[in-house]
C-alpha cells in the first residue's frame, strides 16, 4: 500500500476579528492518497479555502501537523515554503490571474523563469503543456484574445509547469458558464489519470464535485462528511 501524499493531524486555525475570535479550522485530520482528485465542498465559513491555502504552504496553522510527502510544511521556514511552492505545488483560481500582456505561452512560462530555466527550454515545455490542454493554435494569444474556458486552459497549463506533485484549484470553473466548465472539469480529471498528480478542488457547486474520487464535505472548520465518487454511475446518469 503506498503512502498518502497528504496527511494532517488536528489541524487547527484562528483569525482575530476585532475582539472575536473565529475558529477557521477545528481540529481536521485527513489523508489524501497520490493519483487521487478530491473536491472539498461547503457553504462560506466552513473553512474550505483555509485548507486549501494551509496545505499549499500559504498558511500556518496555530497547531497541528500537515505532511505533503516527507515535508513537514507546518513546520517549514519561509524559505522552504516559497520552494515548496514553487517546486512542488500548481495553484489554479477562479478568476484565472493571467497576466494581461504576457502571450499564452509566457503566462504558462512563468513558473519556469522564477524557477531559472533558460527562454528555449521555457518556451519549449509550455508550448507542449498548451498542446496537452487544447491550446495548440493558441500560443501567441494574450488573454484579451482568448474566451473564458481559454484563459482557464492556460492557467492549467501554468499549474503543470514546474511538474507538480500536487495541485490546488479554488473554484476553477467559478466563472466559467455550465459548458465550458464541464469541459475544464473533464480536462483536470483526465489530467490526474495521465500526469501522475493529485488534485485537490474547492468549489460551491456539487454537480462540479461529482468529477472528483472523493468529496469532502466542510462545515463550521470541521470535515462532516467524506463522501467516495463512483465514476462510473455518474457517467450512467
């Protein structure tokens, strides 16, 4: 049996507002296993973006352990972090932070220049990384000049740069219309089958967290409800 790629023990979260204290996460212990798609879902509040953002090294816990691999990140100094992060995780969001006079490839580059690779071998990777998500044709567009579903495609493919172990998607299909959601949500599925990487997706929308193996269900910084995806009788629906 292999070892899960994630692991947190009582993991726990406070934020000051003013003179109350609000309790983001209260005490979540969870084991995500490598290869595997799991969407966390909840209403607002429930602490899922907080975990989101503690497991890709953007957080500390007050307490608590988070282990991605043989990384103790709850423990990291800064510097570890920014490496973890720039190594080891690609982040995709909602509102696609493209930046607007960078063509397609250079958006999908740029993890690779803060990582030091030369200019060839950068053009080179994200070229092929926008041929794996349907943006052959695409390469030289800027954003302005790319649809919605577009844009979303790009920052896949920017999430994949840097071979990731893990990537971490806050509300990807958020402002996508139903169709070309679904049509992001197929490619991140068939990402994880074919790139060897985990997928951890926030998202309000449960028919978008049908596409994930595994639905964590948050409410009030706890894990409620943990919920296994039969992929085969979504597709019989």
């Amino acid at each position: 049996m292999t070892e899960p790629l994630i692991r947190t023990q009582d993991l726990r979260r406070t934020y000051q507002m003013g003179s109350t204290t609000v309790s983001a996460l209260d005490g979540v212990s969870l084991t995500i296993d490598r290869g595997s798609f799991v969407a966390l879902v909840g209403p607002s509040g429930s602490g899922k973006s907080t975990l989101l953002n503690m497991l890709g090294g953007l957080d500390r816990p007050n307490s608590g352990e988070i282990w991605v691999g043989a990384k103790d990140i709850a423990r990291a100094t800064d510097r570890q972090l920014v490496e973890f992060r720039r190594d080891q995780v690609g982040f995709i969001f909602q509102s696609f932070n493209l930046l607007p006079t960078n063509r397609a490839w250079e958006n999908v580059a740029l993890p690779l220049m803060l990582a030091g690779v030369g200019r060839a071998e950068r053009r080179k990777r994200a070229e092929l990384l926008l041929g794996q998500v349907g943006l052959a044709g695409r390469t030289e567009h800027r954003p302005s000049e790319l649809s919605g579903g577009e844009q979303q495609r790009v920052a896949v493919a920017r999430a994949l740069a840097n071979h990731p172990v893990l990537i971490l998607a806050d509300e990807p299909t958020g402002n996508l219309d139903s169709r070309t959601g679904r049509e992001v949500l197929t490619l991140l599925q068939n990402l994880v089958r074919t790139q060897d990487v985990t997928l951890l997706m926030v998202t309000h929308d449960l028919n978008a967290a049908k596409f994930a193996d595994r639905i964590l269900h948050m409410r009030d910084g706890q894990l409620e409800r943990d919920e296994t995806v039969d992929q085969a009788e979504v597709a019989a629906v």
